[in-house]
C-alpha cells in the first residue's frame, strides 16, 4: 500500500480506499450479490491490508452505508481509521449541516468525523455550510472539512469562505475515462496543498474491461452514459490499450486503471467493491509503476478519446 497525507497536514492516508456507496444500496446489488455480512467482511479485510480510509455518505443506503461501517468498525482502534462521510445540501437552511452531522455520528457510532465534506455544491448555501463546519472543527467534532464535486471555479470561491480552517480534500469524479480533472484542478489543488480523492476510478466498472456495448450493468449505472454502445465504441482503443499494459505487467485492467490515478501523490482513489477479490485486487493496484512510455501512450490515447457524458 502507498501513503500519502491529508491535505497539508502530516495524517497519513492510503492512496487506495474504501468507497461504500455499494453497501445498503439495492441499486448496486446489495441484498442480492452481497449482503451486510459481506459488507463488514470487506471492511475488517481493508483495514487488515492497509487501507485506513473509508469513505461514506448520509445518502449511501439511505444512512445503511453508514450504520454498516459504524458496525464493522466497532472493538477496532478508531485513531487509525479515517472516516469520510458527506452531508447532502438539499435543505435549505444552512443549520441542517448540523442535524446531519448528528444523525451521521449515530449511524457511525462515532463522536467525531475524520473528513466531513459537501456532496453536491448548492452555491447559494456553501458559505454558511462551510461557517457552521469551521464550528463543528473548533468542536472537534470534525478533524478537517472537504468538498465534493467542485470545479476549480467553485473551489476557489468556497477558498474565500473560510475563516479559521481549509479545505483539505475535494473529492471529485476522475479515472482514465473521465480525467478532465488533469487539465486545471490537479494542478491546482497540487499547488495548494489539498487532497483530491478520485470518486468511479474505475469508471464504475467501464474501466475493468468485464463490460461491453452488450453486456452492461443493471441498477445505479444504467444511468452512467459510459455504458451507451456509442461510448464503448469511442473508448476502444483506450481499452485495448489497457488490457495490453495490463498483460504486460501481469496485472488486471482495473489495477492499471488505478494505479494511473494514483501516480499523483495528491491523489488517492475510493473504489466501491462488493466482495474480497474485488478490494484484494483493487489494494494491489499500487505494487506496480507504469513505465515512461507507457504514460505517454495513455496520455496519447486520452487525448483521442471523447466519451459522450452529461456531467
Ligand atoms: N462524491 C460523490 O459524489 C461520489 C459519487 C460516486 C461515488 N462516490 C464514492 O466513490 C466510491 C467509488 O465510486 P463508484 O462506486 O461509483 O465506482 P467505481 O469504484 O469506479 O466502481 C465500483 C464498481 O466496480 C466494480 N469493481 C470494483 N473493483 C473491481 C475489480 N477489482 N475488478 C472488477 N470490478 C470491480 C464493482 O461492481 P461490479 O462488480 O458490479 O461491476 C464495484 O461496485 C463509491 O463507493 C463512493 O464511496 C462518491
């Protein structure tokens, strides 16, 4: 496993994580493919191989997601997991951040949240959020404040709103299908010192090469425009030429994948897994490095590849 840090702090984080949309979520297959035993399992499994983040919302499972990882975690040291979990901006008052965090430390069994961040930006509250999480700091009922799915524009102007703390992490959509993110936030979130945390690093599974135009996932992702016939046509080459970087290094597709994102040491990468090969997989995706000419060939192919998406 590599480490990095948080932000500009010195707390140490695995550049692979946990992401546990999957878990409470009948929409990926929870309760059919895997069950909340498999669940806790993944999750005793990735704290025993080094991964100490996890990464949940209030509104994985409706709270499931949650309550799971809150029972997992239970008789294990809580100073050596990081929890991230996300508050949902769809009320309008900005104190609403205050009820949901609430509700979230219950669910976790918890009195306080490693990196507690904003899902979705709702510009005409983020200020006001982002006073009443510098509160919640102060309190020490979160240890740093994060965003979620900020451009670099709406970074910076939730930059200006902060008072006594920083943003320290923006998690945000970015794996070799969707990597826009290389051309203006890493550069910038490099230089300012703050964690991006790369959500669907495998593009929800477009990228591990089991799916093709006939053959797509059900559920949460048909609404995933990646999995369209006309986008599996557009990524062929990109995908061939990861399979082929793949069996050169003995490696799987989704591990290349990975590993791309993970290059940068501002980066760390959440894939969401639903059984123990998934996750043992997933954690050796850092025990390789992509060679120079490798890179460039990726970095070729991505510029020829435009996958039609909404966001
Ligand atoms: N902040 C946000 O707005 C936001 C949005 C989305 C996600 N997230 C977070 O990011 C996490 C990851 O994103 P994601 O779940 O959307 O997408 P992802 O990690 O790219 O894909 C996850 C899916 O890929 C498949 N998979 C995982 N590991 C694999 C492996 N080694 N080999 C083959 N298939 C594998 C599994 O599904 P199958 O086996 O069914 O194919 C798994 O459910 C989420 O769990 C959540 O914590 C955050």
């Amino acid at each position: 496993m590599k480490y990095t840090v948080i932000g500009n702090t010195n707390v140490k984080i695995s550049q692979i994580g946990l992401g546990t949309w999957q878990f409470g979520s009948k929409g990926w297959g929870y309760g059919t493919d895997f069950t909340r035993k498999d669940a806790i399992s993944i999750v005793h499994k990735a704290l025993e191989l080094g991964i100490n983040v996890i990464d949940t919302a209030e509104a994985y499972g409706r709270g499931k997601s949650e309550e799971i990882i809150g029972e997992a975690i239970k008789g294990y040291d809580r100073e050596r997991i990081i929890i991230t979990t996300k508050f949902l901006p769809i009320a309008i008052r900005p104190s609403s951040v205050v009820k949901a965090l609430n509700k979230s430390l219950k669910r976790l069994q918890t009195d306080y949240i490693d990196i507690y961040l904003i899902h979705w930006p709702a510009p005409w509250l983020i200020g006001r959020v982002l006073n009443h999480m510098e509160r919640m700091v102060d309190e020490g009922l979160i240890r740093f404040i994060g965003i979620s799915n900020f451009n670099l524009g709406r970074l910076r102007k939730a930059q200006k709103k902060m008072y006594r703390h920083r943003i320290q992490v923006n998690q945000v959509n970015y794996s070799l299908a969707r990597n826009q993110v290389e051309n203006d936030l890493l550069p910038y979130t490099q230089r300012e010192k703050i964690t991006v945390m790369a959500y669907s690093p495998l593009g929800q599974g477009w990228l591990t090469g089991k799916y093709t135009a006939g053959n797509t996932p059900g559920g949460t992702r048909r609404r995933n425009r990646l999995f369209r016939s006309k986008n599996f046509k557009r990524g062929e080459q990109l995908l061939s030429l990861v399979k082929e970087i793949a069996e050169d290094h003995q490696v799987t597709m989704a591990q290349v994948a990975l590993n791309w994102v993970i290059r940068n040491s501002s980066v760390i990468a959440i894939p969401g897994v639903k059984n123990l090969a998934q996750l043992e997989g997933n954690i050796g995706s850092a025990d390789f490095e992509l060679a120079n000419d490798e890179i460039d060939r990726i970095k070729k192919t991505l510029k020829e590849f435009h996958p039609r998406l909404l966001m």
